[in-house]
C-alpha cells in the first residue's frame, strides 16, 4: 500500500535519533526486503519503528508474514556477533536455534491479540561461535498496522542469564555444603558431595574426588557423578596427572541442549595455609557456557567448600581418636589403679594384721623403742590401706558397681563427731576449728560411710591449705535438702583452676600447704560421693582469704535399716593428716652426743622425720625441720654436717633449698642428700644439676641411706682436710685375693690415660656392634668366651664383662648425633694385663632417667682401672686390669 505523508513520520524522520542502529536502518535499502522502501511504509510501521529505536529497553519488531526484523541497540548487544546482519533479516532465520521455544508464544501473541509474559526463557543462542545457554524475561505483543489488524509482533526482552546462572551455583555450593555437614568418613563424605552435585549438572557436567593417602601424597580416586568411575584413574601422582585426562573421549553430555563435554579443569583441595593439599577435584566444564572469571570463581568456591568438608572431616577423625585414645588411657588407667589395689590389700593385710597383733599380745613387753617402731608402721600401713580403698572406691564409682547405701542417721551428731576427728590436728597448728551443727528437724537418708568420707576429706583438705585463722564446718536444713559448708581462712584457690578442681588427680600447681603429699583424688571423690546421693558439691574460694565447699544433700529415704560401719576415729586422723606432729610422734632429740656428725632431716611428714630420727640417732645428732624454709634457718642457727631432704615439700621444696644453701658461701660446702618417692623421674637430673651429692629414691634400705650418709660426709671432710696416709693392707690370706683399696670418688677429677699394653705377646681383638641395646647380650657372649679361651681366672674374667657391658650400655645410651651408629671395642690380652677399650662416634649427653647417676663408674672402677677420655668425634673408655701370675692371684 502507498504511504501516506499526511499520516506518519516522513522518510527522514523514521530513523532519527535512533542511535548507532537508526544509522544503520536508514543505511539500509529496505527496498530488498518484504516490507519495501521507507517511503511505502505505512504510519504504523513508520511509528512502530520509531518506537523501537528510541527506547534504551531492548526491544524488538517483526512485520509482515516474513518477520522481517528491525530492533534497537540494546537488543543489538542481547544478539551479539548476528547484529547487524539481522537486521531486515527473517526472525526465524536469525534466531533459529532458538525458534522452537519462541514460536508458540510469538504466534500466540499474534493470533489470539494477548500479549505474554515469559520470566526466565530458556534461549539457544550462537551469538559468541558456541551453543550458548541463555535466559531472557520477554514480553510478545501484536504489531497493529493502520486499520487495526496484526500485522506483526512486538517484543520487549532483557536477559537474566547471568542471574539466573549464579543463583543456580548458589544453590549448589549449599547443597554441597549441606551433604558435607560434620563427617568423619572422609570417603563417604566426598560420595555425598557427589551426590549433591548430581542436581548441578548443568554446571558441574562430571566431578571426580580425589584425596590424598599415607604414600607420599599420591591421589586416590573416593567418589564420582556424571561419568562411569572407571573410566577416570584411580590413582594419580599428582594433580598435573589428572589434568591430562582424555575428556572428550569419556563421552559425557553436558548442559541443557546436551552437547558433548569435552573440557575439565582440576583444583587442588588445599588442606588450609601452609600445609600440603589434602586431594584434588576433577570437574567437567558444561559445552554451553563460556569459562570466564564467574565461571572459575564458581570452581573456586566449589573447591573450597569439598577441600574445607575434608579438612573438617580429618580433623574430626583425628580428634575423635585422640579421645578415644584418651578414654582407651583413661580405661587403662582405671584398670590399673583397681588392679594394683586388689593386690596391695594381701600383702597390707599381711602387714598390718601381724603388726596390730604383736601391739595388741606383747604391747606391754615390748621396750618402748620397739613399740614405737611398730606404731610408726601401723599408723602408716593404715594410711596406705585408706588410699588403695580410695582408689578402689572410685574406680568402682567410675564402673558404675557402687551405690549408697542410706539409712536413717542423725546428720548434725555424725557431722560433729566426725569433724572432731581433726580438731587436735588443727589446733596444734594454730587454727580454730569451729563447728556448728545444730539438730536437723528431721533424719537425713545417707550412707554413713560415705558421708564419713565427705566430711574428712573437706575438713582435712581445709586443715592442710590453712596457716592463719580458723577452719568453720556448718550444717544446716534448708528445704528438702541437707547443707554443709566447710569454710576456712586459707590460701584460696585461683580462679582458673576452680572448673577443674573437682577433677580426678587435680592439684592445684604452686599452692602453698603443709604437705605435698596426696593423690588427688580426695575433692573428686567428694564430689562423686555426693552425686551417689543425687546431690552437688560446689566451691567459692579468693586467693588470699579462703575458701567455701558446700556439699547439698536431699533428706531422701532410707534404703536399709542395716548400718554399715565406718572406719575409727584413730584410722581417720591417721590417713588424713600425715604432716602432722601428733604427741606420739613428735621428734626426739639423739640421746647422745653424735658418732659421725650432725645431720639435719628435711621432711614434710612427720612421720618420717621420727623414722629418720631413730634410724639416725646411734651414729648422728639428728635435728629436724618441716619444711626448706625452716631448714634454712636451723642451718643460719648452726651449720650440719649433711643435709637430708626430702624433694617434695610445700614451700621451700627440696630443690629450692639446695640453691640456697649453694648460692650461700658460707653453706656451699654442706654435703646435701635427697629422697625423693619420685624414681626415674627428671628430679635426679635437675638435682645434681644443682649440685647434690647423693639421691636416694624411696623406698629405701636403711643400711643403704647409712652408708651413703656416711659416705658423704668422708668425701666432703677428704675435700675440706688432707687425707691422712692409708694404712698398709693386711696380707691377704693364702689362696684370696687381697682386697683393693677403696679409690675416693669424684667424678671432676681428669685421670691420666694408661698406657696401653705393650707386649710381644699380646693378642689385640676388635669387634664393632650397632649402637642399640641389643648389641650387649652378643658383646657379653664373646667377650666370656675370649676371656675363657685366654685362661683368665673365672671371677677376674666375670668382674671384667660386667665392667665393659656398663661401658658399651654408656656409650649406647649417652652418645648424641653419633658421626658413625656404631659401638667398637678392642680387647688385648698378654701376660701382664688385660685391656678392653669402649668407643663410641658421638658427643656425650646425660640421660633423663639419671637414678644410677656415677654408679656404672663406681662398678668398673671397682674391679678395674678405667679412663673415660671424650673428644670431638666420640668417647673411649679404657677399662685395664692386672693380670694374675702363675700361683699368685691379682693386686
């Protein structure tokens, strides 16, 4: 139809101000296309036209049967690489990859004159050179020509792909952090990350999870979706390896057309910062989406969610078996503690039944020293069978075989009573022991027996961390339940160590108290004891002004009216107050005037300042002090000849004051002794570090602590004065070997090394050993058969491999960063003597466990001459004897 001037825009006018497009357009010689020139275009076109192109909203139009197509610069970007030859073009040709999905709703539009609403269309575009996926909110609406009829199809559209596409990743990168959740399999947590990934095939085509194992960091394949897994490796070196996977050949369709996967990228799970990745997560890339920065940062984050799951996993795994290990420690532990009990109460009983038998017949007859011999062990034999019914009483609570056992019982007069147990302990330690038990309306349900326990151990525990005040014990009804405070004036208890001071072996560290003696069990028991009856025990304390333990109790109901005996009251005050100098067991000065010297006893129990007294006092004057405080100043008072302490001890432990007495010039000569209950502990170390003299582990023969006391002090005197000429010896009888002279030990002294043996005759032999332990049962059997082949006399021969097994055992045992791990020894036999050289390949170190510190010296020395000479490549040790002439034995 012609056009009519007077109807529409002018020729000229239809493409103004339409931008880059309308330049195009009006370019264009539309005179190819169905609808004509510009001139013969109807108003509505014209007008339509106009429209288009002057909107900054993507817009489209189609005119006529052939859809011919004019659209605007916005929608020039939304077609991409087809713009500009779509314009004038054919809608169905330039769109035709993706006409079936537009086909219905464009013709809908036209046929039924109903405009559409379409969000989020999916759309196959080529607009970039691949299929691409794309997504577009579009509008379709009836083109009117100028008498009212459709002539063709009006569309407004904006792409949403990008939106789209991220909220489907968000929603992915949730599922797969929701199937990781806390797992502790790390293999079935990455099946499940597998599974979520499942519904994200059309960004994750195929993934593959691979983790490291113990060989060296290689990949093992766990789990696989979107492909079949064996078709993928199922161990790779490294994630390089993987990388070179035949992608395309695995034959996977990806994306929602379909298409043929033939990309993947591989990101490494990192196992968190500077340390090594924990595996590798092979992912397939969909044919329909460009790999841009979106794209990767959605690898990234998906890498990072498996990589942390497996961390989290391995982390769990880890710390469930440590604390699996630890209950399998704390079981162990438990089984053992019952065990040890049940077998100490046979040979207690056998102890302390003949003890309280021989008090109980012959008490009477018995000289008084004897029979406060047999009540210093009675009391202490007591105390011990208290403890292992201690132990035994928790591990049972612990197993759950102990239950309490509540009868009817006069609370407030128990309470009373019990705690009078403790008041001539307290009072001689200067505190006041209050106790405020009025009668309680009513009986209270408990088992005495257990109760008894509460109450000592409180009272008791109150005793021993309070110096200066007094100690409160109340109790009180109030409601259903019944309530008992012990108060005190003590030291307090900080603030950090409140939540675990119920906690089965707790002690608090650094705490001043009268003792350091105890198990650590007494407050847990307590609170175990407590909660049998269903009741709580709790604790407010301050540094410095003391501390409350309250103990809540229900009144509840009896269980039996059988009353189980609780131990007496002399057991009682025994077990619990060890530091304690009771009249019966207080110090007594030596009746005479000291054989040897002055020894000044250091210990915290007082019971084993009165052993130590009597042991000592035949050959010592024996003065005693509690602590190393107070031995500071009995040695400022008058200076012992040897000190004997104890290592443990509140305050001034036994450490503590052999620094004191070192740092002093005046006291840095006394010759300082230790005993401690803590064998092969570093205590040895540390105190001869410090400079002591002796260390003695309890429990210990008394004739041993005799002559290393005596010992000490001939060595400290031979230091101070000139060793007078040693007497000739007395001849040996026939047919013995004379006795050898005793040689002083000290240790500091450098010896000159022998000469070695020099003899036409000499036989020299060699052998080198590993440097372990296992290396001296060998050593020992040939050195007995060569000394045996040689004709050594059978004692000479035995003393000397005795004596080069302590060699090779030091240098085994004390060689450090060996050049060489080997142990090598020389043996020369002649006429005269016989030589055996030790030599280690490194430097020497002490070992931790240093109880027998200088002993494996004393053992050689004591059967031969030996030399230790260190050097920078190693020790040697050179051990030579005499030998014997024919008919004659050794010097």
């Amino acid at each position: 139809m012609p056009a009519d001037p007077a109807v529409g825009p002018d020729t000229g006018s239809v493409f103004a101000g339409g931008g880059e497009n309308g330049r195009l357009m009006a370019a264009f010689d539309w005179s190819t296309t169905p609808v004509g020139p510009v001139e013969r275009w109807p108003a509505a076109l014209r007008h339509a036209v106009r429209t288009v192109l002057a909107s900054r909203f993507p817009m489209i139009l189609t005119w006529g049967p052939r859809y011919t197509q004019f659209y605007n610069d916005a929608y020039a970007t939304l077609i991409g690489a087809k713009h500009p030859a779509a314009i004038g073009e054919d809608l169905r040709v330039t769109l035709a990859e993706g006409w079936a999905a537009l086909q219905e709703p464009v013709e809908h539009a036209m046929a039924t004159r109903e405009a559409s609403w379409i969000p989020q269309l999916l759309l196959l575009l080529e607009r970039a050179g691949y299929r691409e996926e794309t997504y577009f909110t579009v509008s379709h609406a009836p083109a009117f020509g100028d008498a009212g009829e459709v002539a063709g199809m009006h569309a407004v559209c904006t792409e949403v792909t990008r939106q789209v596409v991220a909220e489907r990743r968000q929603r992915l990168l949730h599922a797969v952090s929701t199937a990781a959740g806390r797992r502790e399999d790390e293999r079935d947590l990455a099946v499940r990350v597998c599974r979520a990934l499942d519904d994200g095939l059309l960004d994750v085509p195929l993934a593959a999870v691979y983790l490291t194992g113990d060989d060296g960091g290689r990949l093992h394949r766990a789990a696989v979706t979107g492909v079949d897994a064996e078709r993928l490796p199922a161990v790779a070196a490294t994630a390089g390896e993987l990388a070179t996977v035949d992608v395309a050949g695995l034959g996977v369709p990806g994306g929602p057309f379909g298409d043929p996967v033939t990309d993947a990228v591989v990101l490494p799970l990192s196992g968190g910062s500077g340390r090594e990745p924990v595996g590798a997560l092979l992912v397939g890339v969909t044919p329909n989406r460009a790999l841009d920065a979106e794209y990767r940062t959605f690898h990234e984050l998906l890498a990072g969610q498996v990589a942390g799951a497996v961390v989290d996993a391995r982390a769990y795994a880890a710390e469930r078996a440590r604390a699996e290990a630890l209950a399998e420690l704390d079981r162990a532990k438990t089984t053992f503690f019952s065990d040890v009990s049940h077998e100490l109460r046979t040979p207690l009983t056998l102890l302390l039944a003949p003890i309280t038998d021989a008090l109980t017949d012959a008490g009477g007859e018995l000289p008084p020293a004897v029979r406060d011999q047999l009540a210093l062990a009675l009391r202490n034999g007591q105390r011990l069978k208290r403890l292992v019914d201690d132990l035994l009483e928790f591990v049972s609570i612990e197993s759950g075989r102990t239950a309490a056992v509540r009868v009817e019982t006069d609370l407030a007069t128990a309470t009373a009573e019990l705690a009078g147990v403790l008041r001539a302990a307290a009072e001689r330690a200067g505190l006041t022991l209050t106790v405020d038990c009025p009668p309680l309306p009513r009986p209270a349900a408990v088992d005495p027996r257990m109760w008894e326990k509460v109450v000592l151990n409180l009272v008791a525990n109150a005793v021993k961390y309070t110096f200066v005040g007094g100690i409160t014990v109340s109790l009180r009804a109030q409601g259903d339940e019944v309530v008992l405070r012990v108060s005190d004036t003590g030291v307090g208890i900080p603030a950090a160590e409140l939540p675990a001071l119920f906690e089965r072996f707790h002690r608090v560290t650094d705490s001043p108290a009268r003792s350091r003696e105890g198990t650590g069990l007494g407050l847990a028991l307590v609170r175990e004891l407590a909660a049998l009856h269903g009741g709580t025990a709790d604790v407010e304390s301050e540094p410095g002004v003391g501390s409350t333990f309250t103990v809540r109790l229900p009144f509840g109901e009896p269980d039996t009216t059988a009353v189980p005996l609780p131990g007496t009251a002399a057991v009682r005050g025994a077990a619990l107050t060890p530091w304690d100098d009771g009249p019966t067991w207080s110090d007594r000065p030596a009746a005479h005037d000291g054989v040897l010297g002055t020894v000044l006893v250091v210990d915290d129990n007082a019971d084993m300042r009165a052993y130590l007294t009597r042991l000592l006092s035949p050959s010592w004057t024996v003065r005693t002090a509690p602590d190393g405080e107070e031995a500071l100043r009995e040695v400022a008072r008058a200076r012992p000849d040897v000190v004997l302490t104890d290592v443990m001890m509140p305050g001034v432990d036994g450490f503590g004051l052999l620094r004191a007495l070192r740092a002093d010039p005046g006291t840095g000569a006394v010759p300082v002794v230790m005993l401690t209950a803590r064998a092969g502990q570093e205590a040895a170390v540390e105190g001869f570090d410090a400079g002591v003299d002796d260390y003695l582990a309890k429990p210990f023969e008394s004739a041993e602590l005799l002559g290393r006391l005596r010992a000490v002090l001939e060595r400290s005197r031979g230091r101070r004065e000139p060793a007078p000429p040693a007497p000739a010896p007395a001849p040996a009888p026939a047919g013995h070997p004379a006795p050898r002279p005793p040689r002083p030990r000290d240790e500091r002294v450098t010896p000159t090394v022998p000469a070695p043996v020099k003899s036409a005759t000499a036989s020299a032999t060699v052998w080198r050993f590993p440097s372990t332990r296992a290396s001296i049962p060998p050593l020992r059997r040939r050195l007995r058969a060569l000394l045996a082949d040689a004709g050594l006399d059978e004692d000479r021969a035995y003393d000397l491999v005795l004596a080069a097994c302590e060699a090779a055992t030091n240098a085994v045992e004390h060689a450090q960063d060996p050049t060489e791990p080997f142990v090598d020894v020389r043996v020369a036999v002649d006429d005269d003597a016989v030589e055996i050289a030790v030599r280690d390949h490194g430097q020497w170190r002490e070992r931790t466990a240093s109880m027998d510190r200088g002993r494996g010296s004393m053992l050689m020395s004591a059967v031969a001459d030996v030399v230790a000479t260190p050097g920078p490549d190693g020790t040697t040790v050179v051990i030579r004897s005499p030998r014997p002439s024919d008919g004659g034995t050794a010097a």
